[in-house]
C-alpha cells in the first residue's frame, strides 16, 4: 500500500503520498477550479465542502460544491467535536456523515489520478478534542480508509521541514487556518522527535476573519435589497476569495448583490483583525512561558494555513520571536501538513528509519467531590505526556455497599474550575460491582491508557481483589449528540436528488427588480439550529440601563444574569450553536467582580463585541451574524434601526424574546414590530 497523508482541513483537505524517495501532492479536483479560484498552490486543495445542485444527481464535493452549489455545508471539521447536525434539502445529517462524505470523495478523487487511498495518517489540530479525534477517525474509517495513526498537523508541518532540511532544531510551529490557530513547540534530534507542549484556540481562523472583512463591505454599502440563498452564498465566496488576494496585494474590489462594488485595502483588513491577530498570538507566548524559553532558544519558526500568510500575522509572530519565519519557498503553508502525514506513514510502515513521540494536548481525568461536596477535575494523565502513555490512580467511593458507580470521563486544564469551556466531559461509563462491600474494599485504581491517536482506553481494577470491572475504549461522547448510524446516513446523503431549481444570482442592477427571496433560518426537529444572543439586552432585564454617573448596583447589566440565560438556552435548545454578541463597553458597565470573567469569555471567544466605532453597535454585529448563518436572534430589542437594512427581522420565526420570572428564563417566540414611516415637517437645511 502506498503511503498516505491527509490533511482534513476545515476549509480545504490535502493528500499526499510517499513513493520511495520523495512526496506527490495529488491534484485531487484540479480540473473543476474556476477561473476565480486559480491560484499558485490552489490545484492541490480539495474544498471540505458538501453541496447540492439543481442540475445533478446527488451531492457535490470539493470544488464543484464550493462554486456550482445551490446549497453547501462548509466547516463540518468544526462540529466533530460536538457532532452537530447540519441541514441539506431539508434532511439532517450529522457532521461525521458530512465528513465521511468528504472523506470518500477524495478517495474517489486519488481514483481519477491512477492511485488509491486504502490506509492514511490523518491530521487533527494540536488541541482537538477526544471526541474530534474519535470521529475524524469513524468518518474516514466509514469512507473506506484505514487510519494508520491521528497525527498533530503541526507536528506533521514540523516532519516534512526537517525531512528536507536535515538538521537538528527546536520549532515553533504556528498553524493558524481556516477554523483553529495551534501553536506547538517540537524538538528534532537524531530522527527524533518530541512535541513538548502545544496551545491552541479551537474556534478561531479565516471563518471569522471572513466575518470582518464582510463586516467592511457592509458598513460601505449596506444591502438595498433582500438577498437570495444563491446571492448570500456568491457574496460569501468573493469576501474569502478577497481576503486571500489581500494577502499579496495592496487592495480588491468586491461585489455586492446590490450590483454595488467596494475597494477594500490590505492595510484597512489588518487593522481589523487586529484583535483576532492578538488572540493568536496568546497560545505563542503561553508555550514560551510554560517551557521557560526565550525567543533566542528557537531555532525555526514554521508558519502554516493560509490565515497564517496574512502579513501583518507573519509580521507579529517574527516580532515576538525576534526571527523571521522560514520562507514559504522552504515550508509551503497549503502542503507542508499533507507531506509529513505521508512521510509519517511512511515511518510507520517502516519504509523510513525515523520515530516520532507526540504528546498529550489536554489532562485527562475524572470527576471527584471534595470536603465541601464540590465536584472538581481529578487529573489522571497530565497534559503534555508523550504518547503512548498509561497511568493509574486510586479512587474510593463515598458510600458503602454501592452496587453500580458512574464514572465520568474528562479532558481539559485540571488547574480550571470544572465549568470553565476549556473542560469537557468525553463521556459516562458504568463501573459495576460483583458483590456490595465497604467503602474500603470498594476502592480501585482507575488506569488511562492514552494512544499515539489520541485515543483513550479506560480500566479499572479493584484494590482489594485485583478483579477487573470496568474495561473498555471511550467509542461514544456524552458532550454532544449520539454518534449517528453513519453508513445509514452516507447511503441517504449520496442518494440526494437534484436540488429544486432556483433563480440564477442576478444583480438587481442588472434586471431592473429588487430580489424578493426572504431568507429562511435553518432549524432542525429541536428547534433553530443557530441563535445569536443580544447579551447586552438580556444582561439589562430588571436593570435600568438610563441612570446616569456612578453606577450603583442594580444599575448595571449583570454578566451572571446573562450566563444564566445563555445555560438555560442551551437546555432549551440543546442542538443549536449559540452566538453570544455584547455591546463594547459592557465589560465597563459590569460589577468590577464581574470584570475580570467578561474579559476572559472575550479573550474566549465566548463573547463577541463590535470593533470600536461600528455603526449600530452590537445590535449591528447581532444582525450581520444571524444574517450570515441564517439565524434566529434572542431579544427583546425591536432592532428598529436595522430593519431597513435587515428586513427579515419583522418575519414570523426570526426572533425569539426572552423573560426572566422568579429566577427563570422563559423564550417564547416574537415578532419584531415594523418600522413605523417617518412623517412629519421636513428639516430645513
């Protein structure tokens, strides 16, 4: 079998093969890139996009259902850690289906190039989840390929660079893409190597930067008229084709559906983004401050994703290690993932004398009860322990005479209180009993057993008789929905019809006629599927927002107030992705005890606040978001501002209003009231 490699990437996926002495990077969909999309390095991409068409049988993949779909779903990569459903011509399909699908149309695609894709090492972010992992894994394995080993993408960059430099050296590798930015500090010594400490942001990449530069257009040239499906998904494609031009050249023009078009400057992106830049750059200093390294102890720095090529990132990043980045003519960003995935089979296959150690990105443990009765993350595997790697620990249980314990089983930062997000509980198993004893001799040891995969195998063996009675692989994940019947699934989304036909995208400049298509929120069998949360709305109920000077107590927004609301949405609607937008100055308007946990769920990406000076503030950020996902919008504002702009606001199933009563939360669905027409005298100049 040859030796593969497979970059699944949120935006585009990457396969390369190695065939003795030297690595292929297989032109996948080459043959269907538009004209548009013909950029240097852009026939090795394959889009990780799912689509359908009114003119096929079937979904779409790659390029032809990233610039010829009706209706895609992009970004499935995203939502394997939670297995989020997504919608395609009214059916739902859960995100490993979507990325099986991915998955088995490269595969098909290896096909067209002469070549096969049986067995591969596959990339996952530094920092992904267990239940990321396990499901990157079942899709591939559902789409024909054997996985060889999860591989760390930027330990695979780190692989491929030192493959062809040949020397020793400690990296950083800064992988910013299109949905995560991880930071990992590898060193490489005699074929070697060690990933001594990784940190990352999961949600943070080029989708969000498409967001600001959208934002920009926007607030040049508001839309005049109502977009259709096909209109809002053609704006989408020119703001990220756009962003990538910006990367190598001073300005672009875009398009809006208005017939409109707006010249957009690189200098004007940067500034920005400025703060999405800054968040990046937080996981580069956390890993130079948990190794103790100076800048001066990096040898090579390996920049990697597209979002890492935007100059003012690369410019950063060399100014905090004090060095350039190597060249992209020595590291390709759009390849380097893929290349040392294949040369990482390779090793495993024996093929070539090298050996790699990975570490683990997240303490794995369990949950315990302190003293108090509070439950609190009991670490059992440390955070960066090379993998493979097995520890035990000793636990006994509060009460005599239990037949059945629930053992819970977590990852994430054990120097946390268990609720912060960087803690997720994977899953629950069933520890039984043979027989009711004491506390005493009902004490175990509870073994992790943690692969080079990320995968995790859980044990427990009683103390007092050494009998085994817990034994099993971590194969489900309680964090989100169940994991699908996924050939059932795939056989139904490859069975699709042709999309219903719609009208082609027209500028109404170009017709003569607005566009009447209203958009429709995408909502599944437990309700919207995305709700974007006017926090500063919710944050005031029960508190006057009027008072003027020095804020007394209930005088102020209450930021526990709004984090109740935003759990009891999340019971409520437990499928949906939540969006929570907060106006720029609620961190000051805060209890100063509230301060310091807003700024964080800022700094998290929790929250989300306007740049500074945006017109309409956060009600305009709340709009644009439940525009571009279709959303459904909690609040009780009537938004009366933004309804010229956003006339969907005043349709039935768009807003949902909230109430608190008693100390509950009450969302019940509302209407936005219209606008009313200005009438009146006329101002004179």
């Amino acid at each position: 079998m040859t030796a593969t490699g497979i970059d699944f990437g949120t935006t585009n996926s990457v396969v390369a093969q190695w065939h003795g002495d030297d690595v292929e990077v297989l032109p996948l969909d080459a043959h269907h890139i538009d004209a548009d999309w013909r950029h240097p390095g852009f026939e090795h991409l394959f889009p990780s996009v799912v689509g359908v068409s009114s003119l096929r049988r079937g979904p779409l993949f790659g390029w032809e259902a990233k610039v010829r779909s009706e209706e895609a779903v992009e970004a499935c990569k995203r939502m394997l850690k939670s297995d989020e459903y997504v919608t395609v011509q009214g059916r739902r399909f859960a995100a490993t289906t979507v990325a099986a699908g991915v998955f088995g149309a490269m595969r098909e695609g290896a096909r067209e190039n002469l070549t096969e894709i049986d067995r591969a090492v596959i990339t996952v972010p530094a920092n992904a989840t267990g239940a990321a992992r396990y499901r990157t894994r079942a899709a591939a394995r559902f789409a024909g390929i054997d996985v060889q080993a999860l591989l760390n993408e930027p330990t695979a960059a780190a692989i491929s660079y030192v493959h062809e430099a040949k020397k020793d050296c400690q990296l950083v590798v800064f992988d910013w893409g299109g949905g995560t930015i991880d930071v990992t500090v590898l060193d490489y010594t005699d074929g070697f190597f060690e990933e001594r400490v990784s940190r990352g942001v999961t949600e943070l990449g080029g989708l969000e930067i498409d967001r600001r530069l959208r934002d920009l257009v926007l607030q040049r040239s508001p839309a005049r008229t109502e977009w259709s499906t096909a209109q809002r998904r053609q704006f989408r494609l020119d703001i990220e084709r756009g962003k990538i031009l910006l990367s190598s050249q001073p300005s672009v023009r875009i398009h809006t559906p208005d017939g409109r078009s707006v010249e957009v400057f690189q200098q004007e992106l940067e500034e920005a983004i400025g703060d999405l830049v800054d968040r990046a750059l937080a996981p580069l200093q956390q890993c130079l401050d948990e190794l103790r390294m100076a800048p001066s102890d990096v040898d090579d720095i390996l920049m990697i994703g597209g979002t890492s090529q935007i100059p003012s990132v690369r410019a950063a990043v060399a100014e905090v290690l004090q060095n350039d980045p190597v060249p992209t003519a020595l590291c390709d960003p759009l390849t380097e993932v893929a290349r040392g995935a294949s040369i990482a089979s390779a090793i495993l296959a024996r093929e070539i004398e090298a050996e790699i150690t990975v570490a683990s990105s997240h303490a794995l443990g369990t949950v315990v009860h302190d003293a108090s009765g509070q439950r609190k993350f009991s670490q059992v595997i440390p955070r960066n322990s090379p993998l493979p790697w097995s520890e035990r620990k000793s636990y006994t249980p509060k009460k005599d005479n239990i037949h059945r314990l629930s053992l819970e089983i977590w990852e994430g930062d054990p120097d946390k209180d268990l609720d912060d997000p960087d803690n997720v509980k994977l899953t629950e198993l069933s520890l039984k009993y043979p027989e009711r004893r004491s506390r005493k001799e009902s004490s175990f040891l509870l073994e992790y057993t943690y692969d080079t995969d990320g995968l995790l195998h859980v044990k427990a063996i009683l103390e007092h008789t050494g009998q085994t009675v817990l034994d099993e692989p971590v194969r489900s994940f309680g964090s989100g929905g169940p994991t699908p019947e996924v050939r059932e699934e795939l056989e139904s989304l490859l069975a699709l019809a042709p999309a219903p036909a719609v009208t082609a995208a027209v500028h109404p400049a170009e017709t003569g006629r607005p566009v009447s298509v209203v958009p429709t929120p995408r909502t599944g069998d437990d309700g919207p599927t995305t709700l974007v949360v006017d926090g500063s709305n919710l944050a005031w109920i029960g508190h006057s927002p009027r008072r003027i000077g020095v804020y007394e107590e209930a005088d102020r927004p209450s930021y526990a107030q709004l984090t109740a609301a935003i759990e009891a949405l999340k019971k409520k609607f437990s499928r949906a992705d939540i969006h929570v937008v907060v106006d720029a100055t609620f961190r000051h308007r805060v209890a100063p005890e509230e301060r310091d946990a807003v700024v964080e769920a800022l700094a998290k990406g929790d929250l989300s606040q306007p740049p500074a000076g945006t017109e309409g503030k956060g009600d305009a950020l709340v709009a644009a978001i439940a525009d571009e996902y279709e959303g459904v919008v909690v609040t009780n504002d009537n938004f009366a501002e933004l309804q010229d702009r956003h006339t969907w606001l005043t349709e039935e199933g768009r807003v949902i209003g909230a109430t608190l009563t008693k100390g509950a939360w009450i969302f019940i669905p509302r209407v936005c009231v219209p606008r009313r027409p200005r009438v009146g005298h006329r101002r004179n100049a």
